[in-house]
C-alpha cells in the first residue's frame, strides 16, 4: 500500500471515529487552542484576581458588584461584543464586615463561627448564656416555652461525629467514570422536594418567630459537617423576609463542646455579627458577552458559570474555576480571532445559589416560560421547582442550538453530561475525541441537577454539564471556609479552558446543528402507589 | 471421651496457647475488669472534662496547673496510694489569653493562625504591611537585609499545596496489622537526627536575631499542612531562650493568600497576640499514684500516658486520650479491691511534647543516667536524644518489672510493640488472649518512638507501647486546633480502659518475671561509609 492510500484510509478512519462534525473546525483552530490556553493562558491569574483579590462573591454583595465590575471589563480588554449586564429582581445586599464569637465561661475559648447570610446584625456584643434546644419539627418548640429568655440558643441537635473514611481528595479512575454510565430513569414525583422545601422554609421561619417571641437573643445552628468547616447558607434574600434572630453556623467540634458543658454546668458565649444590608439596588446581574456569529439565522452557543458564591471561603472552586474557564475559554477564541458561523454567547450567572436564579432569569427572558402553580403552597416555592406544564418557547427558543455549564470545582473535565439527550452524545464524542489523552473524551446520557444547565436541560433544550474529577470539592471545599485557591488545580483549570473553548467553537462551526430533545409534556408519576411517611420527614 | 477428659484437654490446650502467665490472674477478675469498665465506665465524662473543661494543657500553663490539681483529687476519691506531684526543672509557663489576625487590605478579612508557643505578645494590635521572606537556611537572610523595617514577615516557604488522597479516618485491617510485624533492624547514626535539631534550634534563634535587628515587627509561620489547621507549637521554654520577635502560625490556605496577594499589591495585617507568661513556679510535675502490692520485694509495674498538650485544641486525643484510659485503669482496678503481688504505678508525665521531659526525669530519679556528651555542640541537645553510654543503672533500674505507654490517640487497642524484647512477646501475646475478639492481640516486635516508653526501652527496660487504631489522629488531629473530644471515639477509649486494666494486673500478678532485655552498650555506626550531603539540608 502507498503513503498517499494510508493517508486516505487514515482520514477515513479518522473521519469514522470523530464523526461528520469533526471536519467543521480546521484542525489547525484546535491547536490553535490550546497553545494558546496551555503556553500563554491567563486562567490561573484570573483565578486568583477573583478569589484571593475579590473574595467570597455572594449575590447583590459588594464583592459580587465588583465581580461584576471586573469581569465586564475583562471581557471588553480581550475584544468581546456586546458586553452588558441583564439584571431581575433578587433581593437585598448582605455582607460580613467581621463577626466574632467567644466562650466566656466556664474558660474563654475563641471558636469558629460564621453569620449565617441574610439574618440581621447583633446589637454589638452580646453576652449570655447558652440553652441548648435542638429542634428538628415545629413540634418540638413547645417544650422549651419559657426557658429562653436572655440565651443564646443552640437550635441543632448535635448528633454523634462521624468517621470520614473516605479520601480527601480523589480524582475519577476508570471504574468510577463507568458508573456514570448508569443512567437514571426519569422520576417525577409532583410532592417530594416540595416537602423538603416547605419544611425548611416554613419551619425556619416558625423557629425564628417562636425564638423572637420567647426573648432569645440570637440562634446558633452546628455546621452538617466536622473538621472545623463552616458554611452559614441562609436562604431570607427577599425584602420583607428577614429573620428576627442573628444566627450563626458554628464549627461541629465547637458546637458539640458547648453542647456536652451544658449538660454538666453554665455556659457563656460572647458573640459579635458585624453584618450590614445593603438595599440600594435590589435587582442581581448577569455578565453577558460574545463573540459575533457570521450567520444570523444559525443562532447561538453558550458557555455559562456562576459568578456568585456563598458568603464562607473565596468562592474559588464554587465557582471561581467555572467562571473563570469560561472567561479563559472567552480570551483565548479571542484572541485567535475566531470567525465562528454562530454567535459564541458567555454568561456568568449570578443568584445560583439561592436557586439558579440567575440562569432562571436568562430563561424567563429569553428561552421560554412555565405556568405558575395553581396550588398556593406550590407557588411559594423557589421558581426553580416548579414542575408545572406547559411550557411556553419564546421567539429565542430554538436559537440556543447548545450550553455548556462547568460548576463541579477545579477538576479537569473527563467528559460531558448528555443529560438525556441521547441523539447528541454521538456528537459530544467527537468533539472531546481530541481530548482522549488528557481524560476528557467520557460521554453519558446521565442528568446532573443544582446547577445552571438544569432548567434548560428540563425545558428541552441542548443543554449540558461537563463531567469533572471531584478533587476534594465534595468532602470539604463546597460552600464551606475552605473554598479557597488553595483547592483549586491549576493544571486542570488549563486543560478545562481549552476544552471549552475548542468544544464551544465546534458547536458554532458545526454544519449540522446539535439534536434537540423533545419539548416536555406533563409526565405521569413515577411512584403512583406511594405513600408519604410523615414519621420519616 | 468424657466430659472430664475434654476438660482437662481443653485446660491443657489453653495453657499452651496462653502461656504459663494466663494463669496469673483468675479468670474472674478479668471479666469483673470487663464488667466495670463496660458497664459503669467512667473513661468518657474524665475525657470530657479534661478536654472540654479544661482544654489545652501546655505544660506549665494555668490549665496544666487545674489539670494536675483535678487528676490527683480523682486518683485520692478512687482510694488510690501515694498520690503526689513530682517535680523537675523545666521553664516558663505561657498560656493565650486571645489572639487575632486579620487582613486589613487590600480587603477585609479575618485569618486563622495561632500563637507560636512561648513566643512573646504584641504591644496591643500591630496594624503593618507585609513582607514575604522564605528562608530555608541562614545563609537566605543576607538578600532581605534593610527590607523588613516596621513589617510583618513571613518566613515561610508557601509551597504547593498538596492532594490529600488518603483517608482522613482508617482502621488498620489485617494487611495493615500484618505489616507491623516488618521489624526495622536498629539504626545507629550518632549525627543524624543531631543534624535536624541544630538546624531547628540554631536557625530558629538565628531567624529571630536578624529580624529583630532588621527592625521586623512580627513573624508569620505556615501551617505544614492544609484544611485549615493550625499547630503553634515552639520549643523555647527556658527562661533566658524566649525569642525576640512575637510570631503566629497561619493556616496554609490563609498564608498563601497573603503571598499571592503580595505579588501583585501591598497586603496589610493586624495582629494581635494576648498572650502571657507565667514565671512563678519553673518546675513542672509528673502527677503519681498507686495501687501497693503486697510482696515488697516484687518491684513495680506501671502505665503511663503524657497529661500534658500542645497549645492548639483541647489535647482531647493527645493526650487526653492516654490519659484517661491511665486513670480509667486505675479506678477500675481500685474499685475491684485487687491486691497484686507487685506495686502498679500510674504515671500522667508532663513536658512529653517538649522531649519526653517528665518521663525523663522519672528516669533519670528512678531508674538510670546517661553521661552528658563530651562534645559541647551534643550537649546543647534535647536530653532524650543524648545517645552515650555508659548507661549507669540506679538502684530502682530492677524494681521496674513492666512499662505500658499509651499514646496514639484515641483509637482502640489493636496490640502491643514489643519495642525489641522478643523474649517478651509470648509472654504479652498470652494477656492479650482474652482480647482477641475485640482486635487487640497483635504483638509485634517492632520499636516506636516519639513517646514516653521510649527512653525506658532505650535503657533495656520492658517498656511497651500499645498499638492502636489510627483513626484521623495522623491525618489531622494530631497537635492541631481540632484535637477536641469530637475526634476521640468513647467506645474505644473504653476498650482500651479494660484492656490496659488487665495487662496491669497480669503483670502485677505474673509468677515469672517480664524478660528483661540486655543493658545497651555503645552500638557501632550501622553505616559507617555515610557521607552527608549539606545540600540536602
């Protein structure tokens, strides 16, 4: 056989194995990519500019504003268009000027604790006692009627510590990466998270009321994990919503020590929340920028991260590393001065955290609508819940022909996420088929949920998550104080830039768009003999 | 057969597997021990108090002081004998009343970190910028002269940070118990480990005088590890050593912070170390007592575990722990009334984190003496590491029949190290019998140091250390800010009560003495054609 057949049948092969998509970008653009993210790239700068330099960015806070600030004028700098934000109404400002909490007695020991976000200020210091009062039911409150008075009150119930027998940090071998091959049916089930949800709003909300109402001075909740980790979630964004009480969200260690003292004598805390509102401008943002499509009827492709954190750490892996491979993924077809047939869309999302409210808002606007619930309980719910039928595609719906979301820590990606999109995992193959040597070419139907990607996928649309190694971003780093640079990997924020980047100029090169899924209808319940256990909620 | 005859076999057959010793002790009281400590155990309330109430036990400081008051009065209530302090000569007391940081610009941000031991307070808060000096040698001060003027200094080098992939919380399983059975032949290296500590010693003081008289306000230290963790320990104890200069040991997510920043902008700290001295009584003290035997020429047996902590955390593991299960024995064994042939001595040392200090003295009281080194440099030394000889026994050197340390955090007993007396193991492998089924029966040859039993071993004493399961000890517990009760685990604090309790009293009750080993003469250098590589330093 001659070079000149080898070199065809190759091309065949080659052709057979990465399918008809892998022509659409000049092989050429793809090491394009990634000299320019692995020999010049700016991500891991760009990581630490965003979380040691601006910090812990928790919607409407400051340091979100000047996340937003610096993340448009970045993207303008590199030569993005149409750099602008799209603002929906959220809710108020918080932020953490500094906050402190003491044992005073019976020996002072300063402890870890964070104020848990949206719950208002202390009046300076307060000193007082402690009660301990776990309560896991609204049923429970009764008992402590008339004993709380002028304490402090530990409201969780400080179970026993567990045994963290699992690795810190891991990355995905093989036979872990073949589990994410199991794909999980669809299961709707009209009343199971609404559950969930009801019961921690209502329920916190008649703590808080009960509390205030007893003459407590402030709650003290015990962080879900040990190893001196906090997070301090709080949920009460919404003008008009704020709790009574200051809380904080003690260290487990800490919270059991003060709990096992009062069982043998009096405790004291001194505790400090120096936190401020900030109700000036109610509305949160997102960044949007593009890069200019040559073809206006081909529509667009979107890379998306959350730009907010929660209020503990630096946001760094949640989701400093999703953001800023986005931007990377946005400089670096910059900079090659890509012409792509579709527009190339990035968002940085804002609101994630308190219910992807800000990809929310992007859909509202401009993908498609969902009635509101019928049943007032139902309505109250976070929007993202809501389950209800039909939907309604706006003009914009069939221009989003793909979304690509990162939002799994700092672990290079080792695939993607079809999320029942099964017609298009054929395609995804291809486009990561470069990537094999580095990790990256896994591609399974499963669906993954709390994330950006979430709603589109449930609306129809060809949405995707990437898959990630998990490093250590379950086990410590998410939402908690240690969601630092520290636990990120520089190495793999560079290899997910220039997957992103190459991944989304083949979906706007592409010459047959991306399958779509199916525009959804109103399921039937999956478990439509089930019984609800009250004694198990 | 009859019944008689499987009797008498079965007798015949436990004897064998047991020794002649399991004899020793009736049977009975060894599931009265079980009984007592299972079922009305105390071993969980005294770990409670002493790492929840009293906390932190640095040695000379006010809670070591409560904690030698607290453990005397416990022994007398339980009706042991001789309960009494023994002192020695060891320095300063120093304890931390507060202590803060934060980062002041370029944003607002508070800073884990904890004073190093025995370094002097701040004058108030000290608010200054940063200067990034990582010295590895004495010879890498020369670049920073006339640059640290009126800064705060961090010396350390912020290497990467690492993937913690192993399990934060382990059990050893068989492969891991079989594995200790690797006996590591003994090393002689007489300028080995008196290479490491001069450099620790001479350097620190050295780090200390330059910045001093570069006109440093503070030195910043970074945690050896990450996870937020943070240690403080320092050794300059003795009056006339204190260091010049105050200083703090910062979590590494939080240092690395401080150097990144630095690279790109000016960073400012405000600092504030509230910490004292106390000169009033130099000494400190072993905390002592008995249970009498009945033979006075049977000499003693004896367990021991270090009282004394470091200064982060509550010494809840370390070694609160060993501690307790001491005191646990003790009081289970009072309880039952046993009269053993042999005295069983109880021992909480103190000064164990800063060279063995209180066991040696007891050593060099009691049992034996080694010449102080001819050389002036080895002189300067730690004590415990003086390698020379002859060892000169005292009179006591004989009456000491058994030594059990216990300080390997709070995981349960899994065995005994033999520590190099092989004639000793059957002899432990039959008291351990009993225990097979809780996973204590492992005894191996193998040496351990680090600890109280191991200067004994070193003179050719039968003292032991028990093995025991690692739990998170290693991983994160071990001299850090979360060494709280939270990480010991009751049920094997409970475990090792019994267990200790038993081996005590076999040993008290054996008819054969423990086999001694021989008294060590000057080893010959295990590698005399060793030649140091200075740039490995």
């Amino acid at each position: 056989m001659g070079d000149i057949h080898k070199a065809s049948l190759l091309a065949t092969l080659v052709a057979a194995c990465f399918g008809a998509q892998a022509a659409d970008v000049d092989a050429n653009t793809i090491n394009r990519i990634a000299d320019e993210g692995y020999n010049r790239g700016q991500v891991v700068s760009l990581a630490a500019h965003l979380s040691d330099r601006i910090g812990g960015r928790m919607t409407n806070s400051p340091a979100m504003r000047q996340a937003e600030k610096w993340t448009q004028q970045m993207f303008s700098t590199w030569g993005l268009q149409n750099v602008h934000l799209e603002g929906y109404d959220f809710g108020r400002g918080w932020w953490i000027e500094s906050a402190s909490v003491r044992m005073t007695a019976p020996r002072p020991l300063a402890l870890s604790a964070i104020p848990v976000a949206w719950t208002p200020p202390t009046k300076g210091t307060v000193s007082a006692p402690i009660a301990v009062a776990p309560i896991r039911h609204v049923r429970d409150l009764a008992q402590y009627k008339g004993k709380l008075r002028g304490k402090i009150v530990l409201v969780s119930y400080p179970d026993a510590p567990k045994d963290d027998t699992a690795a810190t940090f891991k990355r995905f071998d093989e036979a872990e990466l073949g589990k994410l091959s199991t794909y999980d049916q669809p299961h709707y089930d009209p009343d199971g998270s609404f559950d969930m949800y009801k019961k921690y709003f209502e329920q916190a909300r008649e703590i808080d009321r009960f509390m205030a109402a007893e003459g407590a001075l402030a709650l003290v909740k015990m962080s879900y994990r040990g190893g001196g980790l906090v997070q301090g979630e709080g949920y009460f964004h919404r003008k008009g919503e704020t709790v009574s009480l200051p809380e904080i969200e003690m260290a487990a260690e800490d919270y059991r020590r003060l709990a096992r003292l009062a069982k043998v004598g009096e405790v004291e805390l001194e505790m400090n929340n120096n936190v401020h509102f900030d109700d000036r401008d109610m509305n949160a943002y997102n960044v949007l920028a593009e890069i200019p499509g040559s073809d206006p009827q081909a529509g667009y492709v979107m890379a998306g991260a959350h730009l907010d954190s929660w209020v503990a750490g630096d946001g760094a892996a949640d989701n400093g590393a999703g953001s800023v491979v986005v931007m990377e993924a946005a400089r670096i077809l910059a900079q090659l001065g890509v012409k792509p047939k579709r527009t190339i869309r990035f968002a940085l999302w804002s609101g994630e955290e308190q219910g992807l409210l800000g990809s929310l808002a992007y859909i509202q606007k401009h993908i498609a609508t969902r009635p509101r619930p019928s049943d007032a309980a139902h309505a109250k719910l976070p929007e993202f819940m809501w389950e209800t039928y039909p939907i309604t595609p706006l003009p914009g719906y069939n221009e989003m022909a793909a979304y690509f979301n990162l939002d799994n820590g700092s672990g290079k990606i080792r695939g993607i996420y079809a999320e029942g999109n099964f017609a298009a995992m054929p395609v995804l193959r291809s486009w990561l088929a470069p990537f094999s040597s580095l990790g990256a070419d896994k591609v399974v139907a499963k669906k993954t949920g709390g994330t950006d990607h979430e709603i589109m996928a449930g609306m129809g649309l060809p949405a995707f998550q990437f898959i990630q190694d998990p490093l250590d971003y379950g086990s410590r780093v998410h939402h908690s104080n240690l969601d630092t640079f520290d636990h990120l990997r520089t190495e793999d924020l560079r290899q997910a830039a220039v997957i992103m980047a190459t991944v989304l100029l083949q979906a706007a090169e592409s010459d047959t768009p991306m399958p779509r899924n199916v525009l959804p209808k109103q399921p039937t319940p999956t478990d439509p003999f089930l019984y609800r256990d009250p004694a198990k909620d």
